[in-house]
C-alpha cells in the first residue's frame, strides 16, 4: 500500500491507543516530557519495510498530555511505532531518544516479537564507558517488533465471564505452552492457545472451575543470553515474567502466526472455556516492565516518559528495585493508574477474562517515593473500578522489597497463602509442633483474614505454584538442583520444606515412592478440605516433576513441559485428585461464606467444628502430637442455608506409627461412612456417594502413619 495516500488529520485525546473507526484509525499516546512526538507507519510487518513518518503538531495534534492523530482510510492490520524526543538528561530521570523506535503502551497486538533483539534497543553507546550517559544515535526502526491496528470484532456467540463466586472455585495454576509442548501432550496446536482449548476435556474430567495461566501479556523470550550448561543451548525467559505490552496476547502462543491472529485466537481460547464451565483468570506484571534498569532496553515507557512510569531513585538516573527485575512501576501516579484500570477493562470488556492474580502485588501499595501506604489508590481502584467488579482480584501480597501482606490487602482483595503452603508443608513433612498453625489453615487462616469483614474465600490456599518445588519433587528431594540455569546452583530458594524420605531423586525403591505416593494424596485431601479456595499447580495431579529445579523460570524444555505419560504412570493419584475436587464441590461444608465459630452457646452439641486428640478427649494443643481429629457440623454450613451438608470426622496423623483414634458418636440416627483413607490402595483410598464403607457401630479407627481419613456420617 502506498502510505503516503492516507490523509493524517488532527485525530482525538480518547481512547488511547490505536482505535479502529469505519473511516481510519485514530492514534493517541501519553507523553507530558516530549518536545516532539512522531506517529511511524509501516507498509507492513516485514524488516525493512517502507514507512512514512508523521510529525504531531503541538498545536493541533496535542490536548494536554496527549498526542494524537487520525489516518483517513487506514485499515485492521496497519503496523506502526513512535518517535519521541525531548530532553536527554539522565540524572533529571529524562530519557528521551528519537534514534529509539518506541511501542505504543495501549498496543492490542504485535508483529513477531520472539525474533526481536533487545541489546539493539538499548538508548546509549555500549562502547562508551559512561554507559546510559552516553546516547546511542544509531535508528534501530526497521529492527524493532511493530505495533498491530486491531479489529476487535470476533462471534462470541453470547458469551460472557462466567464468575464464579470465589469460594466455590478450585483453580488450576498453568503454563499455555508447557502445558502441550511435550511430545505426549496429543495435541494437534502444540504449546499454543489452541493447544490449551484441546485439553478442555481433561480439564472437565479432573474438575476444575478455572485455569490461571502464567503471563500471557507479550514478553521477549529471548531477552535471556545465559546458557544451559549440561546442554550448551541458550536460556530463555519461559515464565514471562518480563512484560513488553500490557494489552497484547503473547503472539508465539498463536498457532495462526498471522499479524494480530493471536487477538482472536486468545478469544476463541477463552469463549471455549466458557463453554465448558471453565473461567480464566490472568497472572498479570504490572509491578515492572522488561525494559529493566538504566543499562536496559528503551522500547516503550522509558522512552516516552520515565519518571512518570517508573519509580527513580532521589539521583534519577537510576531505578527503585521493588521488583527484584531492574525496575518498578509507579503504579500510583495517576497517569500510570489509569493505565492499569484501563488495561484491566480491556481483558474484561473485550478479552472476556474472569479475573487476575497480581504478581508482586505489594508493589501497587507503595507510594511515589515507594514508601507503602495505607488505603493505597491503586490496590482500592482495581477493587472499587465498576466494569471490574465481579471478577476475581487475588494478590500475590508481598515483593522484592521486603514488604509483606498477607491478611492486609482490603476489601474484596484475595490473597495467595503463603503460609498455607509452608504450615501444610512442615505438618506432612513431620515437624514438630506443625499441627496448631495446619489446623488454623484448615480453617481459613483467621489467624490473617478475621478482619475488616474478610472471608475465609479471601484466603487462596496453595502447597506448590510454579515457583518452586512441584508436588512430586516436594516428595522427592531435600536439596534443589537448578545447575541447568546456568548459575551454579545459586538461584531458586533454599527454604523448600520438603523431604525426599531417603532418596534424593526419582525413582526409587519401591517402599520410598509408595510413601511419596502416600503423602501427595494427603496434601491433594489436606488442601481440597480447607476453607478457602484451593489452587493446584498443573500437573501435580500425576506427579509432575522437574528434576528438582525449583527456579525453572528459564527453562523452556522437557524440565517445564507436561509429560502427559505420567497420568498412566500414576492413574491412582489421578483418580483420588479428582475424586478430592469432586468430593469438595460435593460438600458445602468445604466451601463456608463464613469462618468456624468453634462454639454454638451450647453444652448439649458440638459446636460447628470441634477438635480432638486421638483418645477422644479435647485436644492438648500445647502437646505437639503428630496427629489430632476434628469434627465438623455441616447444618447450616451455606448461608443462607440452602441444604445442610453431612457431619465430617476427620483425623490427620503425620507420625510414622500408626495410631488408633477413638471416634466422636454420628449425629442420632446415623452412621459413619468411610470417604478417604489415604493409606489405602486405589480405588479404596477415595470413595464418593454409595460406594463408601458404612462402620456401623463403630469407635475405633486405626489411621496409619502419614495419612489421612475422612469420615461422613449418613
């Protein structure tokens, strides 16, 4: 096409971004810094090609902080970056060069970005040895990814964000493309959108309610230049954890490698998961950017304006380092807030998303000077923005910092439960005196979230995510081994709280991973009957593992992908993993509105949960024991109170010897039935509805070391 046909008029301040009209694209950016903006069109994705630069008058093209113009006859699929220039003064934190071709933060989708070079988008002399004092002039324009004019039409077919309430929810942490990369995966669109949509059926059958998908916003996997030692093959950046565009889909996730195809192919991922009754919610990165410290990149915000979007040190040249990454956003100056919420609304409104999961959500509490504050603007805007409001907000409430928050974020704000995981960790794992802080876990943490009209929902309980330790190698190793990351091992936490019970790694003897497979069953039955919504990591399900690597953020290869084989390695925990989710949606008294009472005023009932030690007496809990049993009323355990649910005897013993428990008498007229016993083969170990054992008249129960049973009276 001939750019030089298309007539560039004044345009308008709002929306930002690029906007698709029946007549052009209008085009409008934040600058309040620059002394000159320029609009950069391209004739199409291709390097090298011809492009026609339009420079924005102040006058005309400008309305307060906002440059914008409009290009008549412009169509969906036009590519096109800025120019910004302006001060170059580092230590005054202004960072503008024109040399630099800038991305447009509102983008909906780009050009090929995993082809992208970023050590070619760096704003100053490499060779000089004032380093970003220096100012590169060398154009990097024909080499950088291009900014995709979306059209925003797709048939949803009447769909719409399922929300869920979130204590009915069960969510599956995942990766889009370690999730079907692996040659067992099936799958025809391997390690793509398309990919994860062939997998619906699994999902059904396990049970799940939502998948959160590690970032999706578009990243550079290639910013890594570490290498794998044991292979000689470069790293890659395979969390994406290191986001280049806050609107945009990941492109390479695309099967259809069409400019702006992963738009409607992301759509067509989410709507199919509607269909099957499964929500999306989004692992989002506003905390900082990919273009990292003073020694980084400049391909967007720094170029535009960096002591608006970032977070400078009292000598501007430099960054706060909240996020451990370079830099951190500045995500309560106004400018940047407006950012967020709008791009929020974007992935509601158009991209049909059913909630987020803020990393370092600390980091949107902290004031300009960085400085955390109470009633932050940020955290209460994200929680109050109308079109915002039924979906899901989980924060991951703590950074790089040294800030932490969990039981702190306000309101309708959830939280991942660190100390879920460590407290779920050391009981199973034997420690001693573990079993008073499990027990306020099973609870829902009041010990964090009875406050200010918090919720034992607001509590999302977790014994693995993607960072750290899968479920089978908690079970495995006592040591991590991330030599392949190419840091001699130096990375990844050494707090893992885990045991390998003899052997350090898979496999071994068979009396070992008979215990391994024994103590993953308790932590799948310890996290799907604690109040609080539960989150499994993807694959722990049938014994995931990555080798003992416990940082495998850059480890794009059969170390992250999903060994699909392994489901028919261990179709027994795969069973009892389901069997366990679906028993939780079974019983409401799982999933209360409301925390334990722990007293009904009565000396004539128990109260809706009791505790007791194995002779049956009230619990000792000044005795440390290993084990311990609690009883649960399920009458009036929804509010309001649509049925009631069965009585539950529960009994935990993390001890290596067996021991045998005095059961609390069934409600009159009743019997316990046997749900769970751990220790059990498959498929006795699980058993919903009429294929449970009736113990009729009984008062005893033998638990075996290191299980769990579950008993429910009818």
């Amino acid at each position: 096409m001939n750019l030089d046909n298309f007539i560039a008029g004044e345009g308008k301040p709002l929306p930002l971004g690029a906007s698709l009209t029946s007549d052009g694209v209008n085009f409008s950016i934040f600058s309040r810094h620059a002394t000159t903006v320029t609009l950069v069109l391209f004739e199409s994705a291709e390097a090298g090609a011809g492009r026609r630069e339009i420079a924005l008058n102040r006058k005309k093209n400008r309305t307060g902080d906002i440059w914008h113009c409009f290009i008549s006859g412009l169509a969906a699929g036009a590519c096109y970056l800025y120019r910004a220039d302006g001060p170059f003064q580092p230590e005054n934190g202004l960072r503008f060069n024109p040399a630099r071709a800038l991305i447009d933060p509102y983008s909906k989708a780009f050009s090929s970005i995993s082809d992208w070079k970023f050590g070619e988008a760096v704003a100053y002399d490499p060779l000089d040895p004032q380093k970003d004092l220096s100012k590169n002039t060398k154009d990097n324009i024909d080499t950088s990814p291009r900014c995709v004019v979306i059209d925003n039409s797709f048939d949803w077919q009447n769909d719409r964000p399922l929300n869920y309430p979130l204590r009915h929810s069960v969510i599956y942490e995942t990766h889009v493309r370690g999730l079907t990369m692996h040659k067992s995966s099936g799958v025809e669109h391997p390690g793509t959108y398309l990919g994860l949509v062939e997998k619906i059926p699994y999902f059904k059958e396990l049970g799940i309610t939502g998948v959160e998908l590690l970032p999706i916003h578009e990243f550079n996997e290639n910013e890594l230049y570490a290498i794998n030692p044991s292979t000689g093959e470069r790293l890659k950046n395979y969390w994406g954890y290191s986001t280049v565009g806050f609107f945009a889909p990941k492109g390479s996730y695309s099967f259809d490698r069409n400019t702006g195809a992963q738009v409607s192919e992301f759509k067509t991922m989410v709507r199919e998961l509607h269909k099957a009754g499964i929500e999306v919610i989004l692992d989002v990165v506003f905390n900082h950017t990919a273009e990292g410290n003073e020694l980084g990149p400049t391909f967007s915000f720094r170029g535009l304006d960096n002591p608006i979007y970032y977070m400078l040190n009292d000598n501007k040249r430099y960054y706060q380092n909240y996020s451990g990454c370079g830099n951190t956003m500045n995500c309560n100056h106004p400018v940047v807030r407006d950012m967020i919420i709008d791009c929020l609304s974007y992935w509601v409104t158009e991209m049909h998303v059913d909630g987020f999961r803020f990393d370092l959500g600390s980091i949107l509490g902290r004031n300009q000077r960085g400085r955390l504050i109470e009633n932050a603007p940020m955290i209460e805007r994200i929680a109050e923005t109308p079109v915002l409001r039924n979906t899901k907000i989980i924060a991951e409430a703590w950074d790089a910092g040294g800030a932490y928050q969990v039981g702190s974020f306000p309101g309708r704000w959830a939280e991942w439960n660190d100390k879920f995981r460590d407290s779920v960790r050391k009981y199973w794992r034997g420690d001693q005196g573990a079993m008073g802080d499990v027990a306020t876990r099973l609870c829902g943490s009041s010990d964090l979230n009875l406050r200010d009209g918090r919720k034992p929902f607001h509590s999302i309980n977790f014994f693995a995510c993607h960072d750290g330790f899968t479920l089978k190698d908690l079970v495995s190793y006592n040591y991590k081994h991330n030599y392949e990351n190419g840091e001699d091992n130096r990375d990844g936490t050494d707090n893992n709280i885990s045991y390998n019970y003899g052997y350090e790694g898979s496999p071994a003897d068979p009396s070992i991973e008979a215990v391994r497979q024994r103590q993953m069953k308790n932590f799948i039955a310890t996290l799907m009957i604690s109040q609080g919504p539960p989150m499994l990591l993807g694959g722990d399900e049938f014994a995931r593992t990555q080798n003992g690597c416990n940082n495998a953020y850059c480890q794009d290869n059969e170390i992250s992908w999903y060994d699909w084989s392994l489901q028919e390695q261990n179709p027994g925990l795969f069973r009892f993993a389901k069997k366990m989710i679906a028993f939780r949606l079974r019983h409401l008294a799982f999933r209360r509105p409301e925390f334990y009472t722990g007293s009904d005023g009565s000396h004539n009932t128990l109260p809706d949960i009791a505790w007791f030690g194995e002779d049956g007496n009230d619990l000792n809990w000044e005795k440390k024991a290993p084990c311990f049993a609690f009883y649960i009323d399920g009458t009036e355990a929804d509010i309001p109170a649509d049925r009631d649910d069965n009585d539950f005897f529960i009994m935990f013993n993390s001890g290596v010897e067996d021991r045998k428990f005095t059961l609390r008498p069934p409600p009159a007229g009743k019997t316990w039935r046997r749900a769970v016993d751990t220790a059990l083969p498959s498929p006795k170990d699980i058993q919903i509805g009429e294929h449970q054992e009736a113990l009729p008249g009984a008062k005893y129960y033998t638990v075996h070391g290191r299980s769990v049973v579950i008993l429910l009276s009818k």
